[in-house]
C-alpha cells in the first residue's frame, strides 16, 4: 500500500487519541486502534451513566459511535489501510460531535450504535 495512506493513518490515529483526551483519556504515545476503541468506549459509559445533563449523556452516545468506528477499523488489523482511514474518518468526526455536544452546539441526533 503507498506511503500516503500510511501516513494518512498515523495522523488520523493522533488525532482521535487528542480528541479522547480532550474527554478525560489517559495521554498514548504511540496509539493503537483498539486501545483507542477500549479507551472510547469506556468513556463513553461514563458519559452516559452521569448525571450532568442530557449534553453530557448525548455526547457519551457520540462517544458510543467513534468506539464502534475504531472497532471496525481494529478489526481489519492493518490490512486495507483506505477502509481503516474511514473508520477513523469517522470516529474523528463522532469526536467533534460530542464535542459540539458539551459546548452547546446544536448537533444531529446520534445513531443507534449497530450490534456488533
């Protein structure tokens, strides 16, 4: 696979391990896709079994989605880097909509996560 969608990767990958943190995950040197899934998804539950107010559980749902996306992306293990990029595609973009969430912004409702 070329050196870009590598590259692409790596940088999605930092971005959606500074997204979690933003949220209260632990700093990661070097990410991997399913420590950053677990990390997701256990934020996620804290989110929305707080009670802090409909943003804060409505932005755990968001949380819900970006875990779901970085499973998916764990489970191709490394191969067929373009569909990984979409996973953390959208994990990234469920990161910015929960953020939206607690900063007030008016956000589409979150999807029900699919089972997996």
């Amino acid at each position: 696979m070329s050196t870009w969608w590598e590259t692409r990767r790596s940088a999605r990958l930092a971005e959606v391990a500074y997204g979690l943190e933003l949220f209260g995950a632990e700093p990661v040197e070097d990410p991997g896709v399913g420590e950053l899934a677990d990390a997701a998804g256990a934020l996620a539950g804290e989110y929305r079994a707080g009670d802090r107010g409909p943003s804060v559980r409505h932005a755990g749902d968001f949380l819900d989605r970006a875990a779901a996306a970085l499973h998916a992306a764990d489970g191709l293990r490394g191969t067929l880097v373009p569909v990984v990029n979409h996973h953390l595609r959208h994990a990234a973009a469920a990161l910015d909509d929960a953020r939206a969430c607690l900063l007030g912004q008016a956000v589409p409702a979150a999807l029900p996560v699919p089972p997996g």
